[in-house]
C-alpha cells in the first residue's frame, strides 16, 4: 500500500452513522513484530483525527514522519462539534491579563474536586503554550476570546481573560470562514498534511502490536494494527511512538453502563456515534492502568429526544440544554424539589442528576428530572425546540412535541400528569415565584454567574396558565474516563511504570480537564491539546531522557506568514434554514412515562424546516469541492440528497474522496 499525502478532501456524509464496534483488541506477542512484517512506518503514528490532529501537526513541525489514522470517513472528531475554542491557561495571552502558572494551579486543584492528579495539573501547564506555538508556526490565527470564558468565575484564580482561545477569521491561506469546532477542524486538517504528515481515513486501528521480556512488566509499543476501507490488514510501525487519541465511549453500551456514575439513557450523545471507546480498549488489552472512569462531560437533554436518537443512531439534540434555564421555568426532582442551578454551565448542572433520593434505598432523585414552565416561557420560545432549530442542531422533525409535553392549566393537574406531588410543586414554584420578585435566588444564585439566564437573572415567574412539564435526563459531551497517563502523556502500566512508546490525549486519555469538572470554554480541547504537545516533547526528546532533559516544544523552522496563493484549502459552507414547501411525514414515536395521560390541548405542529449544515471541504493539492447537503425528512428517516459540483483544483486532481464533518456547535 503506497502512502502518500492523498485522500485528505472532506465532502459530504449524514448525522446518523451506526456505533462500530471494534471487539476485544490484543496486543501482538513479540515474534509477530519482526521487521519484515511491517507494511508502512513512521516515527509517530497517531490514532485518532479530532484533536489528535494537533499532535501529529506539532509531531511534524519537530521533523517526525507521521502518520494519523482515522477510522471515519472525515477527520475532525467530536472536536468539529464543539464551539470550537481550547481553554489554554499560562499562555501568553492569559500573561497579559495577569495569569501564572501559580494563579491557574490554584483553580486547577479546586477543579479536580480531590479527585485529580497533581501530575496532570504539571504536564497541562507545561505545555499549554507550546499549543499556541504549534498554531502559530503554522501560520494559523490563534487567539483569545472577547469574555472571560471561566466557569466558575468566583472560585481562586477563576476569573481571568485570555484562557479560552479560538482560530478567527483572517486572509491567510487557511480558509477560516467557517465558525466554532468547524473553523478549528477546518484549520488543522489543512495544516496536517502541509506539514508532511500522512492522513489515512477510513483506517480503523485494531490492536497495538507489543514486545515484553517480562510477562508481569510493562511492554513496549511497536506499532499498531488497522484496517482499511477494503478490510485488508495493514501494520504500521512508530518507530517512536503510538499516540492515541480515538476520543470517549460514549457510544459503548457497556462501558456506559458500567463506568459511568450518573445513569445515561443510549442516545443521549452529543458526539460521532463512532466514539466507541476504541483507544480505550486497546489500552487495556497492553496492562494499561485506568483514570477517572466514572465521569465525563456532560449535558442536560429532553428524555424524548434522546430515545429519537438512539432509535435513529444519530446524536441527541440539546434542546433541553438550552432551554432548561429560560426565565419563567425551572427543573425539578421526583420530589418536585428544584436540585440544581438551571442556567449553569452544562457540566456542573448534568453532575447534579446524579443525586440520590436517599441513602436507604440509593433511587436516583432526577431520573428523570422535569422540566417546567408557564404559557408565557413557552410562547416566548416557540415551544421547546425552536431555539435550537435557530442554530441548525440536529431536532427530531418528525417527532411532534405533542408526544413528549405534557400541559395541564393548574400546577396540580400537571403534577398528576407526570406522577408528582401536586401539593408539593405548587409550593417550589411559589418559593421560585417569591425569590424572582426580589431578584434573587437565594438556594442556587441563578442569574448571579457567567453562565446566567435571561433578564432579570432568569428570574421570571411561573404564573400564567397552562403549565408544561417535559422529562429531563443526563446526557454526555463526552466521557472522561480512560488509560492513566503520566505529565508526558505517557500510558502507565498497571505495574506502575510507563508503557514504552505509547501515549494517550483527549478523552481516551484519563485526564479530565484536568481532573472530573470543567474549566471554562474549550475546557476539553485545551487540555487534550496539552497532552498531545507533551507527548510530541517525549517522543522528540527520545523518550528515554530524564525530565530535567526534556525542553518545551518548538518548531525548526521559523512561523509560517500567511500566503497569499491558496496552496491547501479549508472550507466550511453553511446553509440557512430554509422552511420546506411541502408538510413532514410526522412518525408516531411513543414515549414511555410512568404516567400515560396526556392533555387533550396539544400545542399545533410546525411545518419542517431544513438542519443548517456545517460541511467541511478540505483538500491536499487534489480538487477541490464544493458540497450542499439538504436534507428533508420523510418515511421515517432522513433523507440526504447531495449535490456536488467539482472544480479542477490542480493538475495532480486525478484522485477524489469524499467525506463529510459536520462541524458548528454552539458548545465548547
């Protein structure tokens, strides 16, 4: 197989793509890796094309040979969904506002909530500046956002300008019209293969091939094993060193179900539906030791939406995320108690579903959890999707809102409906009700931090019949469990010492960010960033030297200027909504409550309107191409009607691959 720096063009592919499973991987014995059983090989062979990218940039930018592997059909990962920003702390742009290594450790401990790593607070800012190096000497425009992106603004060393950082639009030769984690993708995906790196994409690694001498010591990583689009087998050597950055599991119904401490119903993903915990599993099968496997990132959905996804194998919608601190609502327990900040940063408030009623028989107080709201929020907002569609996510068309809310004129009828203690919500909107007026909520500061609602504080009042409840349940992000790794990114053996020659970054690694909680915009992508520059300095430095002997990363060559010829192209095209002219097929899709009545005055479905997409167009001195998506629901599924027009981008255009990354979020 003849690997060249080809086959790097995104085009077009749907939302829904089914969960792909790779089995019980196993490291290879030592007489399977001898030297004329490799079929390619390379100093560095990243595993993974989301944030991995950035590893295999800073990888060649030190003189490396790489080559990235990608299981899917395009690179970007669950990055290219996100807002795309990287909470980058002790930089130089968070220096210019006051930031040191002291003042972001001091936020950084309280962030791992005791259950962190001292080790990983170390290798994070260590190397949070050699990220914006990479980026720089790549001629990307790296810079920090306009807000303090801080989560928890009032803990020590919380508040501070700088950190969160963004690829913005400028007239380099990296097309950055696109915005958030599609800009971001967009960006390194370009710079990847300028770089030299090798990209293969839709080569699924299977295995890690291993040597040891010692059956109870730590082996030594050789190379790995993939798998081709064709199923043929192909090894490739790391000479240096395997990086695996293969993302979360949240697509893995067994290690949700038994890792994860806050109950997920499947579906209830914001993520690629391929992030399967590969990585993780491949880790484990070398003696990996594991990481914070109980936690993740997560967000807040509407039950319903999530059952549509998993039924549809897409990911969920965040509606529910969005609307669920609207002025004039609030979320309640089986209790019908409120049990969280409603408008707090997504992380911290999907934590809190994970409470229990009580210690005797350890039920779990919100799931579900509700979500209410009088007349006026839900006129306001157009019901409980419209907001969401407004940003082109993806939201169940074909799944009426008469199916999953429940609407009843007094607070009492409502409670019946769900199964709730009538009394006992009508006393929790009324204590709401009172606090609102005085402008201040006194149990959970709703309004009072970064994250808060609509004015007033999102302190409106429940008070104008009828009333809406829709169930609520935890959903992920993404996960953060994974192999422990060390300040150089390095994999530790469940000995204790670390396996030589692999590495891990993102959220296959057990790093957080760092640790189980969240630090502000990008909170996932900065560190992840982090470690895959620290794991680039090992491997650079010979990855048997001390630390003392290790030094920050830096590129050999001076930064790239931007260029005025377009030499490789990143686009992102978007399309607006566009309100279809013929009426959706509406799919009876039934939700399961505890209690089946439903109001007979249900809320007049909407005509269909068209998703935005975000389409990354990417390409390495081949064509280049332009793709428009439109997609229109109807028989029970999304159709994708795809439309490409191909222009002769250069005379080495003979090879076309098409593939596609949905790349907006409004998330970090």
């Amino acid at each position: 197989m003849e690997l060249t720096r080809r086959n790097f063009i995104a085009g077009a592919a749907a939302l829904a793509g089914g969960a792909v499973g790779l089995g019980a991987l196993a490291g290879c014995s030592s007489n399977e890796a001898s030297s004329d059983a490799w079929d390619e090989e390379a100093d560095v062979v990243v595993v993974g094309g989301g944030t991995g990218q950035l590893a295999a940039l800073a990888a060649a930018q030190a003189g490396l040979s790489v080559i990235l592997v990608e299981k899917r059909e395009m690179v970007g990962g669950a990055m290219a969904f996100s807002g795309g920003c990287a909470w980058l702390a002790n930089t130089e742009f968070s220096q210019a506002e006051g930031d040191s290594n002291e003042v972001a450790k001091e936020y950084l401990e309280r962030l791992q909530m005791g259950m962190g790593n001292e080790e990983h607070i170390e290798g994070y800012l260590a190397n949070t500046q050699g990220v914006v190096d990479a980026f720089k000497n790549a001629g990307i425009n790296l810079q920090p956002i306009d807000r303090d992106g801080t989560y928890h603004q009032t803990w020590s060393g919380g508040a501070m300008l700088g950190r969160s950082c963004q690829v913005v639009e400028d007239s380099s030769a990296i097309d950055t019209s696109a915005g958030g984690g599609g800009r971001l993708g967009a960006a390194l995906a370009t710079a990847v293969p300028e770089a030299g790196a090798t990209v293969l994409t839709k080569t699924a690694a299977t295995r890690l091939v291993t040597q040891r001498d010692d059956p109870d010591a730590a082996p030594q990583v050789l190379g790995i094993v993939a798998e081709d689009s064709k199923g043929s087998e192909i090894r490739i050597k790391a000479n240096k060193g395997v990086i695996l950055a293969t993302g979360g599991f949240e697509w893995n119904d067994d290690y949700v179900k038994n890792y994860l401490r806050v109950p997920v119903p499947r579906g209830a993903a914001l993520s690629w539906p391929g992030n399967t915990g590969d990585g993780l599993t491949m880790a484990q099968s070398v003696g990996a030791k594991l990481n914070l496997m109980a936690h993740s990132y997560g967000m807040t959905c509407f039950t319903a939406h999530a059952e549509y996804a998993a039924a549809h194998d897409q990911m969920m919608s965040i509606a529910g995320n969005m609307i669920m601190g609207a002025s004039g609502s609030i979320v309640v327990d089986k209790t019908a108690r409120r049990f969280c900040r409603e408008d707090a940063d997504y992380v911290s408030k999907t934590n809190c579903f994970g409470g229990y009623l009580n210690r005797a028989d350890e039920e779990y107080a919100a799931n579900p959890a509700w979500w209410i709201c009088d007349d006026t929020c839900y006129t306001e907002n157009k019901g409980v999707t419209a907001l969401t569609k407004e940003f082109g996510y993806p939201v169940p068309e074909d799944l009426s809102e008469d199916e999953y809310v429940f609407k009843a004129e007094t607070l009492e009828e409502l409670a019946d409906l769900i199964g709730l203690d009538g009394a006992q919500l009508s006393k929790t909107v009324a204590e709401f009700n009172e606090m609102a007026s005085n402008g201040t909520d006194t149990l959970f500061q709703r309004g009072e931090l970064y994250w808060g609602g609509n004015e007033p504080k999102g302190l409106q009042a429940l008070n104008t019949p009828p009333y809406y409840a829709v169930a609520m349940s935890a959903g992920l992000v993404g996960t953060i469990g994974g192999p422990l790794v060390n300040s150089n990114a390095q994999v530790i053996h469940i000995s204790g010492d670390p396996i030589k020659g692999l590495y891990a970054m993102g959220n296959c690694a057990g790093v957080g960010a760092p640790g189980p909680s969240y630090g502000g915009e990008g909170g996932t992508i900065g560190p992840a960033f982090a470690f895959g520059i620290a794991a680039v300095n090992h491997i650079a430095n010979g990855a048997g030297e001390s630390d003392a002997q290790q030094r920050p990363f830096a590129s050999p060559s001076p930064p790239k200027e931007p260029r005025p010829q377009v030499m490789t192209r990143a686009s992102v095209l978007f399309l607006q909504p566009i309100r279809s002219p013929a009426p959706c097929i509406r799919i009876s899709h039934a939700h399961p409550h505890t209690h089946p009545v439903r109001s007979a005055q249900s809320k007049a479905t909407r005509g269909p309107s068209l998703y935005d997409n975000a389409i990354c167009c990417m390409s390495s001195r081949l064509w280049f191409a332009f793709i428009l998506a439109l997609c229109t629901c109807a028989h029970k599924k999304l159709q994708f009607h795809l439309y490409l027009r191909l222009l002769p981008y250069s005379e080495r255009g003979k090879e076309l691959s098409t593939q596609a990354c949905e790349a907006d979020s409004l998330l970090s």
